[in-house]
C-alpha cells in the first residue's frame, strides 16, 4: 500500500524524459531477433512487460544484452529461432504473447505459452483463429492461456479483421513473414502501426499500406538496425493530464513520440481546451516532439466515439479523468476493447473514481461523466485490481484531493512505467 501525494498547491514544474515506448520496445527486440545480424536499441523501455519478450527470445536462442536502457540484439534471420527448453512466460505481457504467437505459428518446433492470472483471463481466440486460418496449429485452453503452437505450414491470406486491434494484425503480419506468397490485411479502422514501420526499417518495403489495406511481402531479409526508441505517448499521458488539471502547474515532456496513430490523448486535450504545444518536432519514420503543458482552469466536456477509440484505447482512463473535471457532460462509447485489458477498465474505473465522489456511470462500452470541481472522497483506500494504468490513473486522481488516499496494488506499475513515482517527485519537488 502506497500514501498518494496530495494536494500539490505549488504544481507541477521541470522538464521530464518520459521512458522509451513500449510498443515500440517490444517490437524492436521482436525484429531485431529475427534479423541478421547485431542490432543496437537506445532509450529501450526495461518494464516488466518488455523483460518477458527479451526472455522469450534468449530462450529461443537469442543473445540479448541489456545495460539499463541500451539493449544489443544478435539477430538470427528470419528461420534461426531455437525450440526453447520450457515453457514460455508472457508474465503479464498481453502484446508479448499475441505478437509471439504469430511469429511461432510458422516455426518447425512446439511452443507452450503461459502467463499470470490476469494475462490468462484475457482473449486468444482473436489471434488463434485467423493465425489457423493460415495454417497455424494452435490450442488455446478455452480461448485462453496456455497456449500450446504446433508446427505449420502458414499460407497466404486476405483477412479482414472483425475489430481494430494492433496486437491482431501484428500477429498476421509476424505470421504472414514466412507465408508462401503475400497477404493482405485490411483493418476497419487504422490502429498503431510501429509492427510496419519497424519491419519498414529493417527490411525493403516489406509493407505497403494503400488507405486500411496492407500487403505483407513474404520471406524478406531483415538486417539489424541502429535504433532509437522514442518517448511513449501512453506514459506521458500521465502527466499531460496531470498539468492540465494541477493548479499552477507548467511542464515540458522531451522527446515522446506523437506517431498519427497514438496521439489520440492530444486530440482530447486540444478539443477540451487544455494548454498544449508541441515544440521541436522531427519527421521521422517515429515522429517526436518536446510537448509543453500549462494548468488549464476551465476544460470543456467531451464526447468520444467509435472511430477515434484506436488512437487512445490505453488513454481512455485518463480521459475519463479529465471529463470529470470538465465543465459539463462527457460521454466516452465504443470502448467495449477495455473490457479485455488487465482488468474490465470500464467497470474498474468506474468502481474506483467513484470512491474519491466523481460522477462517473457504466455504460454497456464506455463511461458517461458529469464533470465537477469538488469531489466528496468516500472511500481513501484505492486499488490499481493490479492493472498497471489504472494505478497510474489513480495516482494523478489523487493530486487533485484535499484528503490522504492510499494505493493497493501499486506494484504493478511497473508493468510499463516502473521510474512513475520518482519522475511525479522529481515534477513535484
């Protein structure tokens, strides 16, 4: 149990490097194994989530280095991976285990994915089932975890995916690598595109996207990169909102990755009215900026939809956040996808925030929010449900009470932000 600051009457100020993209992080060690040749990772995100993709491929044979956050990976091609000896532990790493399967479902060796209680309540069949589609031979256990992926031949496929999901398209991007000829995915909205981008760098045009279709050319050759991972958008999200809603409050956030396809969070900011600027933007194949952020009094309700839901599924706590302190009703809908994160993030947050006396209902797929500016605290003791972001949320929900609250099950922040209370103190002192 964690005592949350409170009450920051002197805001929030400095400058921050938030830690490297997790997205991106695990994708960069998923690539650069499957490459030829020695790959060098800078600003690598080291959570737990990111371990447990390094320890999957060093149990495949892999040799990875990993000196705080510079990580050096000794690629062996697209074929080289080993049988691993045990089995594989995802930990808690839902990406680790999707993007993994559609990689080992080409593979000529029996892999048996495991992880912990809460990575194995969440849904596989979303990648099992287009993954046999192409030829993969996969038991799940009731659409779940363990997952046991058998040796097939993986064919070619025009899939159009049911719902917008990186981590599913990734896995048949992965797969499709070592198809027979190439396939074509087509997603129903455009979600986080780094799995393409990266393959972009380490190989010649190995994708091509034209509108939500994308061609996946098969047996390319990788070759290892010098690659640096930008800030992650997701974790600076905290402390945009944290600026935003902490009186006297000024913040400049270097270096975080505004890739079109993750800068949902800022769209929200910008059409509630929030102080936000971007300074010092690269073009890059991973677009950057410095992203500078004032106190903002008065915010205007929101109302989030279906379509821009891709940009900002793992934000959507914090929007709920922001709309509580929003001069008005806010709506979020279309976000039925959280309920199949760490926890059920719609009824979680719901459950939660209601405790520190915020107006927030459950809806079928999202959240309705009657904004306010003094909440009744009914309950101190809070609880992250082990779910990483939720912690997070929790966190900065905390700097806006006058009355000392507590978090249960903050060690799973670490998950994806483990420096997250040291880099708040180091904003707040």
């Amino acid at each position: 149990m964690k005592e949350l600051v409170v009450n920051l009457n002197t805001g929030l100020h400095g400058d921050l490097a938030v830690p490297g993209d997790k997205s991106i992080s695990h994708r960069s060690v998923i690539l650069s194994s499957i490459s030829e040749g020695t790959s060098h990772i800078h600003h690598f995100l080291a959570s737990d989530d990111c371990i447990s993709t390094i320890n999957a491929f060093r149990e495949m044979g892999v040799k990875i280095d990993l000196a705080g956050d510079e990580l050096t990976v000794t690629g062996i091609g697209l074929n080289g991976l080993q049988a691993p000896q045990t089995k594989l532990e995802m930990g808690n790493s839902g990406t680790t285990t999707r993007l993994l399967s559609g990689l080992l479902a080409a593979q000529k060796f029996t892999t048996e994915l495991i992880g912990d209680d809460s990575l194995s309540k969440r849904p596989m069949k979303r990648v099992s089932e287009p993954l046999s589609m192409m030829g993969a031979s996969i038991e799940t256990t009731d659409g779940h975890l363990p997952m046991t992926i058998n040796p097939g031949n993986i064919k070619a496929v025009k899939y159009e995916l049911p719902m917008a999901s990186a981590q599913v398209k990734s896995a048949i991007i992965l797969a499709a690598l070592n198809a027979d000829e190439d396939s074509v995915i087509i997603e129903p909205q455009v979600t986080r595109d780094h799995t393409e981008t990266i393959l972009n760098q380490f190989g010649d045009s190995v994708i091509e996207r034209h509108g939500n279709e994308i061609t996946v050319h098969h047996q390319p050759r990788l070759t290892a990169q010098e690659f640096n991972v930008p800030g992650d958008i997701s974790s600076a999200a905290f402390f945009l909102v944290a600026a935003t809603l902490v009186p006297n409050s000024h913040i400049v956030l270097k270096n975080v990755g505004i890739n079109p396809t993750r800068t949902g969070i800022l769209d929200v900011l910008i059409k509630m009215g929030a102080n936000i600027k971007l300074l010092n933007q690269t073009n890059g194949s991973e677009p950057t900026a410095d992203i500078e952020v004032t106190y903002t009094p008065d915010l205007k309700p929101i109302e989030v939809n279906e379509e821009s839901i891709p940009l900002m599924i793992d934000e959507l706590p914090l929007v709920a956040l922001l709309a509580a302190r929003a001069n008005g009703h806010s709506t979020i809908t279309g976000a039925e996808e959280l309920r199949f994160k760490e926890t059920d993030r719609i009824k979680t947050v719901v459950e939660e925030l209601s405790k520190i006396g915020i107006h927030i209902e459950e809806l079928p797929d999202g959240f309705s929010i009657d904004g306010a500016k003094d909440w009744q605290v009914v309950d101190s003791s809070l609880d992250s449900h082990g779910d990483h972001r939720i912690g997070m949320t929790l966190a900065v929900s905390a700097l806006l009470l006058d009355t000392d609250v507590q978090l249960n099950g903050e060690d799973a922040i670490s998950i994806s932000y483990p420096q997250f209370f040291d880099h708040l103190k180091h904003l707040s002192d």
